[in-house]
C-alpha cells in the first residue's frame, strides 16, 4: 500500500509536469499524457532499487517500535493503539499489527483469545475486585483488540454524524447517504475506511484527534480489562460472537464505553470542524454563483470564453473547433486516437464543417450523432484543451 502511494504521487507529479509537453513531430505520438507512464516507469524504477535497501530498514525499525512496548501493560496498548490510527493512510499499520495481533514477537493476541490462551490471572482479578485498574499490568489476552470497539461501533459513527451535521445544507443528502453508509459498515463490521478516508486527507488534524481518542480508549479498556476480541474487525457482529469466548470480560462495559465515546466524539468532531473550517465532506469550496453562470451562458451560446484562449496555439484551436462544434450545447463525449478527434455530439447538423476544414487538415462526418476531426500528430494537446472547456 505504501508503496502504491508513492507510485501514484509520483505519476501525479509527473503527469502535472509533463501531460501537456510538446515533443517534436517525428516523437509527437509520444507526447502529452502518452510520455508520462513512460517516465513513471523509468524512475520508479530508480526509487524501486534504493528501496530495496531503504524498506528493511523501515520496516525492521517499526517492529523494533513494537516489540518495545510489550511491557507497558495499557499504556503500550494505547500508544500502539494511536500509531495503528496513524499508520493507516500509509498502510505501515500493518508492520505494528503483526507484533501485537499475530505470533511476529510472541503475542499472537487475536489467536489467543479465540483459542481460549491465556486470560486474568491472580494479581490482575485482585486488583480488579477492589475496583482499581492497572495501567502498567502484565499482558492479558485480548488487551490489544478490546479498546478499537468502542471506536468503530459508536466513535466513528458518531463522527460521521458530525460531519454530517456541518455539511453545507445543499449537501447535506449526498453527504448523509455517504456517512450513513460508512457508519453502518463500521458499527457492524468494523469497516472504517469509509469514514477514515472521507476525511484523513481533507482535514488531518481531524484525523490525528481520531487517533488520539483511539489510543485513549484501547488504553481504558487495557487498564480495567474489559475485553472482547475480534477474528475481522471490532465491529458488532465480532463483538457479539465473543460473548461466549472464556477470556472475553466484561465486555458490556465496552458498550458503556462507546456511548462514552459517541458522545465525545460527536462534540469534538463537530467543534473542530466549524473552529478551524476544515473541510470534510460537504463543506468544500465550489464555483461562485456568478462565475458558474457566466461560464454556462458563454458554452451554452457555442461561444469560446475569452479566457481560454491562451497564447497556446493548441488551445486556441481548440477553442476555434470547440465552437464550431456547438459548444457544450452540442457536444456530448471528446475522445481522440492518434491523429484525430472522435466526437460525440447531439446533432452533427449544428457542425460547421466548412469552417472547420479551413483550420484542420480534414474533417469527417460519421452519422447523426458522430464526427471525427483530423488535427495531426499533437491531437492530444488539443483534445485536453477542448475537455478543459467542455468541464468549465
């Protein structure tokens, strides 16, 4: 996953750079989009070799992280529990999973609770039976799993609400559909990633608050010991199949727990959002009122606006041909092959084709609804021109 980041970062940068750039006419099928998967691949290439030495070491260093946090009783559980949250838009999560949920460091602590290992021992049920809770206590089976059901049932859907409720009211049906959806999938199945991702990258330091609440709450069910486990995720359904499983305690009080947290959640969420105007989902900037019509008024007439005609000849052509087409009136789907345009308009009668034989070497009426447009081997600069015009 981290590493189908990286690669969709650099091809973005490059395509950024590089989609637009003109080669000579004897290289010019290779020009625009066309170069940039070939200098993706050249330099991923580069970057593949120096991680072949680089990774190891990342990923030694994040077990190495693990592995130093066994004997902090909850409140290693809580600051693995933060890293989990925040390793996930990397996908680096996983190297601190296997140390605590599978047998990477000897823990094994999902197959331990399913398998009926270990549990409360003598020193721990003492401590419990006078009410008191041990934040630096020995490990105890299901510890690492317990405090993620909290979150994922009632933390994250009640966040989701939030952001639901700070949508701006023209969005607010799209964006309920949306987090509606992502917060049964969590609450059920423990499928966050829905949620995560509709705001992880949008507003961050959102993000970061989720991961603290986690850590908070995995390290408040470490220390009293309330545990159930999960063999997906800590969503109901594991929840609920744990019940009957000897090391599960008192897992009820999760439930408590999460309300706790649903609460929190929701006033945090929703306090963050409006004070620093992040922008989850539905609260993001859109085209002013005027400017949209403008742009309509002018692409409905056929008109080309003035400001897209740049000193790029290619857009200027475009710009020519867009109206000549019929503008956004007519045109209904721009594709092109290597020379020529392939266009799908509502009524080739509204094409003025004379005129646009006098810009291009040819022009070719296909029927009714389609018409092909001979531009030359640089026909890619002029059809992300004319799709720049027919978004606008």
């Amino acid at each position: 996953m981290f590493f189908g980041i990286m690669v969709g970062c650099v091809s973005g940068a490059l395509y950024n750079r590089f989609s637009k750039t003109k080669l000579p006419d004897f290289l010019a099928f290779f020009s625009g989009r066309r170069c940039v998967p070939i200098l993706t691949a050249a330099l991923m290439s580069v970057i593949s070799l120096v991680l072949l030495f680089v990774w190891p070491l990342v990923y030694n260093g994040l077990v190495a992280f693990g592995e130093s946090l066994m004997g902090m009783g909850a409140v290693g559980a809580g600051i693995y529990a933060f890293f989990n949250r925040l390793l996930i838009p990397t996908g680096l999560h996983h190297a601190l999973n296997n140390v605590f949920w599978f047998n990477l460091a000897g823990i094994d602590d999902i197959t331990k609770f399913w398998n009926g290992v270990g549990g409360l021992n003598g020193t721990t049920k003492a401590v419990l039976a006078t009410g008191g809770f041990q934040p630096w206590g020995e490990y105890v089976t299901g510890m690492y799993q317990a405090g993620f059901f909290p979150i994922m049932m009632f933390g994250l859907p009640a966040g989701a609400f939030a952001i639901y409720r700070c949508a701006k009211p023209e969005n607010r049906r799209t964006v309920g559909s949306l987090m509606l959806a992502g917060g049964l999938a969590a609450f059920l199945t423990g499928v966050t990633e829905p949620l995560e991702f509709s705001f992880m990258f949008a507003a961050f330091p959102l993000y970061v608050v989720h991961a603290l609440l986690t850590a908070l709450s995995v390290f408040i069910a470490a220390s009293f010991q309330w545990i159930a486990g999960f063999n997906f995720s800590a969503g109901f359904i594991d929840w609920f199949l744990s019940l009957r499983v000897p090391q599960a305690h008192m897992p009820w009080m999760l439930i408590v727990q999460g309300l706790v947290f649903a609460v929190i959640y929701y006033f945090v969420f929703t306090f963050m959002i409006k004070k620093f105007d992040l922008k989850t989902p539905g609260r993001g900037d859109g085209v002013d009122d005027e400017g949209a019509a403008a742009v309509a008024g002018i692409l409905d007439t056929g008109a080309a606006p003035a400001a897209a005609v740049s000193r790029d000849k290619y857009a200027a052509l475009a710009a020519k041909l867009y109206a000549l087409l019929g503008g956004k009136a007519n045109i209904v789907d721009i594709e092109n092959c290597v020379t020529r345009l392939r266009l799908g308009v509502k009524d080739t009668a509204k094409v003025d084709v004379d005129a646009i034989r006098k810009l291009v070497p040819g022009v070719k009426v296909i029927d009714d609804r389609n018409v092909q447009v001979v531009v030359g081997t640089q026909v890619q600069a002029v059809a992300d021109a004319m799709e720049e015009l027919h978004k606008a």
